[in-house]
C-alpha cells in the first residue's frame, strides 16, 4: 500500500524498512549498552548474531511484535502481576468483530504497558490485528528509542509546540489515525487525555476528540472506550511524590529521567490484578448526540464516554479500603476483610518509604495515594447510582 507522504515523519514502519530498520538499532552504541545489561557474559558480536538469528522470518512490525514483543510482555504478565484479564464481552457479540477496526480509547495506568498488554490480550483472543499506537515525541530522548516504538507500531505525537504548530501537529495526526483505521486497516490506542490522571479520577478531554474528528467522521474511526484496571499502581508513591513538589514549587517540571524513572517503574514494578474491559462501540450510541450543537457535542460526547469507561472499572478491595480512610467510615466493609485492609496499610506503608523529599510531607502524600485509589469506586458508584 502507497503510504502518503505527509505521514513520513510520524507513522510506524512498513514492511520494507524493517530490515534496514533492526540492522541499524544493532548498530546503535546506546542500544547496545542496554542489551549488555541484560547478558553481561555475552560478547557483542554473540549477543547481535542471536537477535539477527531471532529476526529471521520477520517482515512486518506485526510480526516483530509477535517475535519479540508477545514473550517479552508475557513475562512481565507472569513475573509482576497477578494476572491480566480481558473481557470483550460488549465486543464480541459483534458477528463481524474479526473484519472491525476499532479505535480504543482509554483511561491511561502506564506510560509504555497500557498499549503493550492490549495487544497481548488482542493476540489471545484471536483478534486479527493489535494496535497501533500514539507516543508522544518527549519519551523518545534516544534514537534507538524512537527506532524500537517505530518498529513496534507506534506513530509519534509531536509535544512541546506553538501554538499553531499544535493545531498543524493534531491535523496531521488525525488524518493519519483516520487513514490508518479506513485503508491500512489497522487498530488504534490512544489515552482519553494527555498524560495520565495522577488522582485517577479519568476524564476524557474534549480536545482529543475535537483532534480525532479534523481528520474525517468520527464514526469511521469506530471508537471503543476502553476501562485498564490495576489492582496496584507501581508509579502511586512516584505521582504522590510530584503532587507534593508542584505544591510546594509550582513551577516544578519533570525532568526526562523522570519521565525515564516512571517508565521503568511502571514496568517492572507490582500490579497485582489487572483488567481490561472495552464498551461497546460508541457508534452503538452516538446518534443519539446528532441534534446537539456542535458548542455542547464534544462535551456531551466525552461524557458519556467517561461514563462507559466508568461502569467497566474492576475494583479491588484496596479501592474500598481507601474510600473508606478518607472519609473516615466503613461504608464499604463489605467489600474488604481485615486481612485486606491489613495488607493495603503494609503495601501503602512501603510506598510511602519509598518517597526520599526532603521537606516529606507524609500525611499528604498520603491522602494524595488513598485518594488515587479510592476515585475509581466514586466514579463508579457515580454512573451506577
């Protein structure tokens, strides 16, 4: 397929340039510092022969993730999670659900695995096809960074621009998302808003579907709102810690080792029990917001978005438990025993030690993570009143 040329900078690779695009990340003497962390003992020349030996076969990036990515995911699955479900029971009663594209779009947990567990799920359940997905440009500090997500079916969003510069940027992403999905037939994940919602209370931005509709109709895209569930969050203390240093320094930005830190922590830090769990399709709805004016149409629409994505949270007896310390109360003691709670205060306890500030301000920090924990039961309980 003849890919447009305004796409070039942005999109994934293609079929063709994968080869060229591996022999150059295993020239990259960055890329092979990192690959030396994980087998120390092998030379260089051992190490590449064996990734060149595993690309054998690899064509597509589609089929990079299935070499690569698949087993690599699987094992953080395994070793720090209790377990990744996922229920597309509103997806698959769609008798053509194996020819549909979707557009997911969710609240956001993790910088690097909301899109990566997704796909494994997508694979399992016998979905022809995973995601591709948007990565914004400010986590792409390396080349072999940008290389690697390249390869992995990932486009780049442009951050940090003018003004105008966005409103170009957001265009062009658009018509790039909306061409994926009609020609290239292709899956898209992408966040309800940029960046992710410290407190966890997930709301989808109006802006991200204003950008999503510059490029066409909206309804060609087939939207999904997607509901990721994490037991435990590996990254609560590190936002509890930022909530605490843009209070005490308003100007306080994160810098790229931040951004770094989060990632790794995300990662390889414990979860607990995760779950996925996609709405049905708001093309199933949407006409029901035809008549409204177009001033009131993307509130309306982000709305009940967020409400779908609402009534699909899993929630744990950790969420009832921090419910219940804010408010001081155990309206929810049905829901958790004195073992659960006992086992939230020791998690919540080794989170707060992990906090180094120097002006640490425990009882914030504290009610910063309880309160990340305990909005998913009151948004829940919100759209099931």
């Amino acid at each position: 397929m003849k890919i447009p040329e305004e796409f070039s900078e942005i999109r994934p690779y293609e079929a063709e340039e994968m080869k060229q695009a591996f022999e150059d990340l295993l020239n990259d003497r960055q890329f092979n510092v990192v690959m030396k962390g994980f087998a120390p003992w092998l030379p260089k020349s051992v190490r590449n022969g064996l990734l060149r030996l595993a690309f054998k076969g690899v064509k597509t990036p589609l089929d990079f993730q299935k070499r690569f990515m698949k087993p690599i995911v699987n094992h953080i699955i395994r070793k720090h999670t209790d377990g990744c479900r996922f229920d597309d029971s509103h997806l698959s009663p769609l008798t053509s659900h194996l020819d549909e594209r979707f557009t997911f779009v969710s609240n956001h947990r993790d910088i690097v695995l909301d899109s990566a567990f997704l796909d494994v799920k997508l694979f399992e359940a016998g979905y022809p096809t995973t995601v591709e997905i948007g990565i914004g440009d400010n986590l792409l500090i390396y080349p072999w960074i940008k290389r690697l997500v390249r390869m992995n079916k990932a486009f780049t969003v442009r951050r940090g621009l003018s003004l105008r510069e966005t409103l170009a940027a957001s265009q062009l992403m658009s018509r790039y998302i909306h061409f994926a999905v009609t020609q290239k037939k292709e899956n898209i994940w992408i966040a309800q808003r940029e960046g992710r919602a410290k407190d966890s209370n997930d709301r989808t931005q109006d802006a991200v579907l204003k950008m999503l509709a510059m490029g066409g109709d909206l309804q060609e895209l087939n939207i999904v709102p997607l509901t990721i569930s994490y037991e435990y969050d590996p990254c609560d203390y590190l936002k509890a810690q930022e909530f605490q240093q843009k209070r005490d320094n308003p100007g306080f930005k994160k810098s790229r080792q931040d951004d770094l830190d989060n990632m790794k922590t995300g990662i390889f830090g414990y979860k607990g029990r995760v779950v996925y769990r996609p709405a049905a399709p708001v093309n199933t709805w949407i006409d029901d917001l035809k008549d409204l004016p177009k001033t009131e149409y993307y509130k309306a629409l982000a709305e009940r978005m967020d409400r779908e994505i609402h009534k699909g949270y899993e929630l744990f007896p950790c969420n009832y438990i921090a419910l219940d310390e804010l408010r001081g109360n155990q309206a929810n003691s049905a829901h958790y025993t004195a073992a659960d709670k006992q086992r939230f205060e020791k998690y919540l306890a080794g989170q707060l030690a992990k906090i180094t500030l120097d002006n640490k301000d425990e009882a914030f920090l504290r009610e910063r993570i309880l309160t990340m924990y305990a909005n998913p039961v009151v948004n829940y309980n919100n759209v099931s009143a």
